[in-house]
C-alpha cells in the first residue's frame, strides 16, 4: 500500500520506517527541513535501538522516502498517518493546533479516496474535528480513523513489529478493511486488532498510560511509606508482582515518572474529566504525587551538606527520561540538575545519548563529560536518575579514588545496599533505608 506520515518524530519515523518494512511504499512527511535533510542523507535523528538497520535497509530499497511537501508526500497516499504533537495547554488540555493545521492543509490535496489516521494521543471528539476540518475543503471521499500508538520509546520497534495489540476506532467498514489489510503482517501471531468506535479508541490510549503512570505513583508511595516504617521497596515489589493479577512490570519505585507522553496525557485526562464535570480524583492525586516525587532527593542531598551547596561538585548520571532513548522531555533529571544550580552547586554529568539534548537547553551551566567516570572527578556526590545499564555495575573502587566523598543520591535503586554498605558508602535510595557509611566526615541525616 502506499502511505503518507505526517509528523516525523518518535512515533512518525518508526511508524513509516516498520510499515516500509512490512512492504509498503512509505513517504514521511515533516516541517522541519532540518530533521528532513539529515534523513535524505541517511542520518536518523533520534536514538531508537534497532532503527538504524531498518532505517537503512528501506531507504536503500527505495520503499522509504521523506519531504517537507506536503502535497508531495500524500499526493497517492491510500493512508495518511497523523503523528503529529499534541503538547499540553496551558490548562493541561492537548493542543490540537498541529493536528487540525494539517487536517485543514490536507482537505484541499486530496485526490482520491483515503483513510486518514490519527496516531497521534488526542482526546475524545478529536476524529470528529479532523473530519469535519477536512470536508471543509475536500472534493474526494475520505474516512478519519483513530489508531493511537502504544509503542515505547527505546523499545520502539519492537513494540511496533510486535504490539501486543492495535486499536483502530471507526465506524466505516472500508476503512476497516484497510486497516486490516495494513496490519495483518504484524499481528500474524495472533494479537488482537480491536474495532471500536473512534471516541473509545481516544478514550483507551489515555487510560493506557493514565493507568501505567498510576501504577509507578502507587509504588512510589508505598516506597515513601517503607523509609518510615522501615521496609525495604524492592522486597514489596517482588512480593506483589509475581501476583499475576498485579503483574512485575511499572512497579520500579523511583523519582517520578518523566517523558512526553505520561505526565502530559495524565493531565490531559483530568482536563477531560473536567471538560464532562467529572472529578477524576485519583488522576488529581496521581499528578500531586509525582510532582513531590521527583523532589525526592534534594532535601537529602541539602542534609547531607548542611544546606551549604555552594561551589560542591555534584555528578549526575543519567539525564534521559528513562534509558535507550536520548529524549529529555518531563525528565527528572532537568529539574534536579536547575536546583542544584540554583543551590550555587557545580553540575558535572553524562548520559550516553541525552546529552546533546540537554546541551541545547542548559549550555555551559553544567560540564559534560565523555564517561561516567569523568564526571565523578573531584565531585562531592553523585546523583542518578536514570537506569542505563552501564551505571549498574560500577567500578566502585575507581568511583572512590575520583570522588572527594563516597557518597550517592540514587533516584533509581541501582545497588544494593549490602554491596554499598560493604565499600562503605553512604548510600541514599528510594523506598530502602540509607546506608549510613562509618567514616564518613560529614554529618549525615538519616531518611
Ligand atoms: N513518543 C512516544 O513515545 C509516543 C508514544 C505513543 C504516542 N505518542 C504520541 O504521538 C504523537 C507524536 O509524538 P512524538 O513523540 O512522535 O512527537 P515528536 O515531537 O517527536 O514529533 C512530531 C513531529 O511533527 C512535526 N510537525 C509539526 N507540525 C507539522 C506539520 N504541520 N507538518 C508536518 N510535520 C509537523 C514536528 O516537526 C516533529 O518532527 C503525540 O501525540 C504523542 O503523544 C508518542
């Protein structure tokens, strides 16, 4: 089939990358010429493990094509994906400008029969605006369809090539059949395509991550409650998950939750619980919760200096919401990192992937470093925030020549605490009790 994307971000560009893949005929659209131009040239401009291959193989089969026009890009398109952003409003609601932009553009250009498809995270009602935004100006027949995306960002292809299930929202049986036809190669192992009407395939993506973000925040809390009564989180976390009504995953307790998708879809939902006067009580508390939580570790880390940040060396490893990806949107990181600034504080840090990202937002405040250990030299702490594998098994000995104190703030509960405890460290986690190293010189206050 030939199929037009628009919006070639995370999701457009492993969108249109995996359906050329499964054999289609694929053109990305996008407005930044810049992104455009480097992918004509062969460069990706996202980290996604596993792209690349794909990447590379399509474009040089010719099944993968990318512009800035528009017109160009849908001008035989029998699907049109919308991959477009939807950030938040000021009041929280998803900004529809982008979508209905190009709904707008689009009614005009089409010239045959097409189903265009919203994979973007909209609210409910949204299909009925893009159609009515399109048959402004549309001479042809054309179907909207609402097919929100699950994927997850540094597992992206997988999620895609393999999702668990797709949700398609219409009500045209043509449309349906097309959609249909498009996934068939990536459900052949028997995952579900479920048809629904558009308004709960809207619907069903903000529960999705609503839900996934209310399962991190649940754990957090109950983490916050194991440092007062003494109990160790990742012990309560084991002994819930292998209860498979529970099940293991997005019980990691840690400092908040991050990224671009389940701060702004979980507020995006409590706005549409407003919009139909509902009181979604439980999303209200959610947000309250991981907002507290991502300042989790800077009371600590003023403790343990007795509120004198000034000019102390603070190493930061991780800067990326979550690991293999490079996208910094909502991380905890950003927030840390400007109070630790604000403090008066010098910021050392590494990510392996995030920190061009970072570079363009926080310039020379902070020193970037090649390695992680780099960024330990001569430091006073190191803080974590996110899990890459590389930070799990540090050389902790070579950690102690470079620091000036042995001393952690780890956001994601990397070690355990026998193993710190034993290389005598002090050692700060979330939902375990602190280890408290004998010989350290500062004064240390127990959380
Ligand atoms: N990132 C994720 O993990 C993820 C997962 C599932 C769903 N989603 C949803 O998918 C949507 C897209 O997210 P993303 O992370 O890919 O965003 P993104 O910001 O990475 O990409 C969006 C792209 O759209 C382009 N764009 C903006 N206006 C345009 C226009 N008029 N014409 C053509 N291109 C235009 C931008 O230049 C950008 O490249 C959002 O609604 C998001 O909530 C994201």
């Amino acid at each position: 089939m030939k199929i037009a994307v628009v919006g070639t971000g995370y999701v457009g560009l492993v969108t249109g990358t995996c359906f050329a893949e499964t054999g289609n005929q694929v053109i990305c659209v996008d407005i930044d010429e810049n992104k455009i131009g480097r992918l004509n040239k062969g460069e990706i401009p996202i980290y996604e493990p596993g792209l690349d291959v794909l990447f590379d193989r399509n474009v040089a089969e010719g099944r993968l094509k990318f512009t800035t026009n528009l017109a160009e890009g849908i001008k035989e398109a029998q699907i049109i994906f919308l991959a477009l952003p939807t950030p938040p409003g000021e009041d929280g609601s998803a900004d529809l400008k982008y979508i209905l932009k190009v709904a707008d553009d689009l009614g005009p250009l089409l010239e045959r029969y097409a189903v265009i498809v919203d994979k973007s995270t909209v609210p409910v009602g949204t299909a009925e605006k893009v159609r009515a935004a399109i048959a402004k100006s549309a001479k042809v027949e054309f179907d909207v369809v609402s097919n929100p995306e699950f994927l997850r960002e540094g597992v992206a292809v997988e999620d895609f090539m393999k999702p668990d299930r797709v949700v398609v929202g219409t009500n045209s049986s043509k449309a349906q059949k097309t959609m249909e036809k498009l996934y068939a190669p990536l459900v052949r192992q028997g995952n579900p395509v479920i048809f629904m009407d558009e308004r709960s395939a809207e619907m069903t993506k903000y529960a999705a991550n609503s839900f996934l973000a209310m399962k991190i925040t649940f754990m957090n809390e109950i983490a916050n409650l194991c440092e007062r009564v003494g109990a160790n989180v990742d012990d309560i976390r084991r002994g819930i998950g292998t209860d498979s009504r529970i099940g293991k995953r997005f019980l990691f307790a840690g400092i908040g939750y991050g990224g671009s998708c389940f701060p702004k879809d979980v507020q995006a939902l409590a706005k549409t619980s407003r919009d139909y006067d509902y009181d979604f009580r439980i999303l209200n508390s959610v947000m309250a919760v991981n907002e507290d939580q991502k300042k989790r570790l800077m009371p600590l880390v003023q403790d343990y200096f007795e509120g004198e940040l000034k000019d102390k060396t603070i190493a930061v490893w991780g800067l990326a919401f979550k690991p293999y990806t490079d996208d910094i949107r909502e991380a905890p990181a950003l927030e840390n990192i400007k109070a630790l600034l604000s403090a008066g504080a010098k910021v050392t840090v590494y990510d392996p992937e995030a920190m061009d990202n970072v570079k363009r937002i926080l310039g020379d405040q902070v020193t970037f470093c090649h390695t992680p250990y780099a960024a330990l030299d001569d430091a006073d702490a190191l803080m974590i925030f996110t899990e890459w594998p590389q930070f799990r098994t540090p050389d902790f000995e070579k950690m102690d020549k470079l620091m000036k104190n042995k001393v952690v703030f780890d956001g994601r509960n990397l070690y355990e605490l026998d193993v710190m405890r034993e290389m005598g460290y002090t050692y700060y986690s979330i939902g375990r009790e602190a280890v408290l190293s004998l010989d350290s010189e500062q004064l240390v206050v127990s959380n």
